[in-house]
C-alpha cells in the first residue's frame, strides 16, 4: 500500500449560517470546537442540512488520494451505527481500504458540524464520539510495516488510547507524514507536537498560522530558519500566498491559483495534502508536487465539502 491514513472517522455535516450565528453561539470563526453530544444537537436543531459525507481530516486526504489512482488504505474508529455505515460505505465508494471492523459501541459515530459562513469560511463544532476513543488495538502492525507512508492528523492526537495508538503508528511506520490541523490543536499540545515535528515526523503539513504558532515565531523568516535547522520536509499554505516547501535546505515556492469563485474552504489543506503526497509517491519534483497540491485545493475551494 502506498499510503495509510490513521485519523479521527468523522461524518461531516455541512449547514450555510450567517455571522451571527456563530457570534450568537460564541464560535469562533475558521477554528475548530470540540463539543459534546447535547451541544451538538442543539446547534443543529436550527439549521438546514446541506450535506452529509464520510469526513475527517486525513479521511479526506486519503480520498483524495484514490481520486488520483494509488492504492490507499484508512484506519478509523465508528460505531456500528447508521452514521458508522454511512461512513464506510462512503470509503467503500472511492475505493479506499477501510482497515477497520466496527463493532457497536457505547458512544455513537462521531460527526462534524461544519458551519460555513457567507464568506466561504468554514468553522467546525465537532462531536467526536467513538472516533475520539481510538486505541493501539485498533492499529494493526502489519498494515503500518505494509505501507510506504503512514499520514497522520494532530487532531487524533490526545492524551490516553488515542496517544497510545499514535505512537504505535510512529514506531512501525516507514516514513511518516502529519498535519498539525488547526491553530487550536498546535496550541493546546504545542510541546508534543514541537518534540514529533523535530524528532518524529518526516514530513509535515501545516498552514502559516499554526506553524507560527507552534515555534512562537513572529516572522516566516523565523519558520524557514527553524525548517532548515531541523532538516525535515516541510510544507506550509500560505493562502493567497501560495505554498512553500522547506525540504531540507531547499526552498521551494508555488503561487495560489488567482481569480477563483470560492464557495467553500472545508477540504483546502486536507486535498492540498493529498496532491503534494500523490507527487511524492510518483517521484515528481517538490515543484512538482506543491503544484498539484494547488491544484486540487483550488478545486475543492470551489464547491461544497471536501470531495471532489
């Protein structure tokens, strides 16, 4: 197998609201909010459904990844539960390998609500549900070893099974990849995830303000800096800046695609990461591959969810 993605088995759900509701609710906008079941429903009662879709960060990058034609595999805890169904079959679909068995649990399928604004930002108020509980049991070895590189999403990360089950993937991996995922994440485990990205991680996918954050830098000058010191293969959006790759000590830059009809930012990193993998694993250059990054975010960005 090419490549295996371990993250968070979310069903998204998708709602169009306005600024005010996510000021009426206390949400803040482009982030993403872990909340509980009651929460969850309460925030949904009043809205209207768009979609629904098997989601997760990775999940969606692992799609993406199958869209382009290589051999994928994903692990991922749901219940077996209608949601739980309704997620692997929509892996089934895109040909992706689900390499996990559900069994009904005591939580439900986790899901994300994911509330897009009329400006095309997305905000995210997620449940995790049974995904959150992922365990090194969970994790198959021969799977890891099996595979060329294994993605992971720091969204997975927590203290407790989940960790355990991180770990795991980190020890039996060939090379392994990792998204930092959203601001909020980097700041809550900023010292593990700083130990992973100097000592752990091969390569990593991070937008500007989470990378910033992560270092405590008040300068990209001091992001590639830190990237050269560390030696690994670095990949930061930069929005309408475009891409960069700090792949040891080369620098490598793409520009943003300009002039788009954005609809939707749900899905931008997760499809940019899958066009940059997509390049690695087919030996194009970095150039190359921070290229089709580009182009499968911008043709995510222009319609609703994070499937192409």
């Amino acid at each position: 197998m090419k490549i295996l993605g371990i993250g968070n088995a979310i069903v998204d759900i998708l709602c169009k609201v306005s600024d005010e509701f996510l000021t009426k609710n206390s949400l803040t906008k482009s982030t993403m909010k872990l909340v509980d079941e009651i929460e969850f429903k309460k925030l949904l009662s009043s809205l209207k459904i768009e979609e629904t879709i098997s989601g997760g960060s990775v999940a969606n990058s692992i799609v993406g990844l199958s869209q382009l034609g290589n051999k994928v595999g994903f692990i991922g805890k749901v219940s077996d539960d209608e949601l739980g169904q309704k997620y692997e079959d929509g892996l089934n679909k895109e040909n992706v390998e689900y390499l996990y068995r559900k069994k009904k649990e005591l939580i439900p399928t986790g899901s994300c609500l994911i509330l897009i604004t009329p400006d095309s930002e997305r905000t995210m108020c997620t449940f995790l549900g049974t995904a959150g509980k992922i365990s090194e049991d969970d994790v198959n070895k021969e799977h890891i070893k099996n595979s060329e590189i294994v993605f992971l999403e720091g969204y997975l990360w927590d203290e407790g099974d989940p960790k355990k089950a991180f770990d795991l993937a980190i020890t039996y991996s060939n090379k392994v990849a990792m998204s930092l995922s959203d601001l909020f994440c980097v700041e809550r485990h900023k010292p593990y995830f700083l130990e992973l990205v100097k000592n752990q991680l091969d390569i990593i996918f991070a937008n500007e303000q989470e990378i910033l954050s992560l270092i405590n830098a008040r300068s990209f000058n001091e992001v590639i800096s830190f990237s050269k010191e560390i030696k690994k293969n670095i990949i930061i959006t930069r929005g309408e800046k475009g891409a960069v790759a700090i792949n040891l000590n080369e620098i490598i830059e793409c520009d943003a695609i300009p002039n788009l009809k954005i609809k939707d930012l749900t899905g931008a990193g997760d499809l940019f990461a899958a066009g940059y993998l997509h390049g690695l694993i087919n030996n194009l250059s970095v150039k190359e591959s921070l290229l089709k990054g580009t182009e499968l975010s911008s043709k995510i960005i222009q319609k609703i969810g994070a499937r192409i």
